[in-house]
C-alpha cells in the first residue's frame, strides 16, 4: 500500500464544496481528514448506471452493524458489492444513519439565506463532472461523530480525531465516487468551521 500512495496524486476537496470522479474496479481511493475535524459525505454510484448506488440501509443490513469496520464491503440499492474498506485510522467511527444537510436543515437552524449544503454540493459535482442522478441517497459520513447514544439518541457531537486520519477504499465495481467536505458551520460537526479535505487515487 505504501507503494501505491508514493506515487498517488492529492486532490483537494475545497471546505464546503464536492467533488466526483471515476474510479476503475480494483483502484482504490484514500479520503484524507486532513484537518482533523472535517465531516466528508461520500455517495457512490455504478459508472454505467447512477440510478444503482451504495445504501446505507442495505449496508446496515450486509454487515449487520449500524458502522461498518475494516475488511467490511458497502452494497449498493441493489446489494452488490461498491467499495471495500481496506484502511481505516479511525477505526470506523463515521456514521451511516443522517442524511445529508440541504437547505431545509439550515432554514431549520435559523439561515434566512442560502446555504452551502452537502445535497447541493452532490448534485453539482456530478452534473459538472457529466454525470445524471436522479436522487439523493443517504451518505456514508466519514469522521462524522454522531453516535447512537445509551438513551437511544444521536447528537452532533465534535471531531474527536486526528489531523491526516484517512480511510482507504477499493473499487468492486467501476464507479464514481462524490466527496462533500461539509459546509455545516452552526452545529459541532466540524469543529464549528468547516475545512479542506483531500483524496489520492492509487490503480
């Protein structure tokens, strides 16, 4: 692994914006929380045809836990295997259960103006990188700290990780990936600010 990563190229996700690109089955993909305190949303979706996508809820299902943990696969809508967890420093402390901030969730939170928002960050980056959706699945969150609490709840508690923490992923299917460095400024998430993020592709 340390091979491919010495030869690998890092590509900034901008604090508050997305990215997509394409990744070939087999590659594999390194998303770094370069800050330490950066929330990314990730979707994925079959390259040939977007309406297939990884679920959080068919994932939930394939690995039977509510956090998926090293050596586990994500499945798409249609429980086929997407992307491999095959690295992961924060020892899968990501969320799988909230849905994407939009603008909704900040006209809640009190912002009578637009917002950057995650939705809107997914559909931008797809529509400009050539591809269509028709809808916005659930992300896969990485490094966000929203776990289930012993009362049954689940709040927006602060980063607790490290600067450069990074999970590693590999392709199971030819796909493109989308990587939200999310613009959430008025809860806890993000250390109150959001932040640059960064990935290095590796074949």
């Amino acid at each position: 692994m340390s091979n491919r990563n010495k030869s690998s190229v890092r590509t900034l996700i901008p604090a508050g914006y997305a990215r997509a690109t394409y990744l070939t089955k087999g590659s594999r993909i390194k998303v770094i929380n370069t800050p330490g305190t950066q929330v990314v949303d990730c979707w994925a979706f079959n390259a040939s045809n977007t309406s297939e996508f990884m679920s959080m809820e068919h994932c939930r299902v394939a690995f039977e836990r509510y956090r998926p943990v090293k050596g586990d696969t994500m499945v798409t809508n249609q429980r086929r295997r997407i992307l491999k967890i095959i690295e992961d420093t924060a020892n899968s402390a990501h969320d799988t259960l909230l849905a994407a901030c939009d603008r909704y969730r900040y006209e809640q939170l009190g912002c009578d103006t637009y917002h950057r928002n995650c939705t809107d960050n997914l559909w931008e980056a797809m529509i400009s990188s050539g591809y269509k959706i028709t809808e916005t699945p659930s992300p896969f969150n990485l490094w966000q700290n929203t776990p289930v609490e012993p009362d049954g709840t689940i709040k927006p508690n602060p980063p607790t990780y490290q600067k450069g923490d990074y999970i590693v992923m590999r392709a199971e299917m030819n796909l493109v990936i989308c990587l939200s460095a999310c613009p959430q400024d008025i809860t806890a998430i993000n250390g109150n600010k959001p932040r640059n993020a960064h990935y290095e592709i590796t074949h």
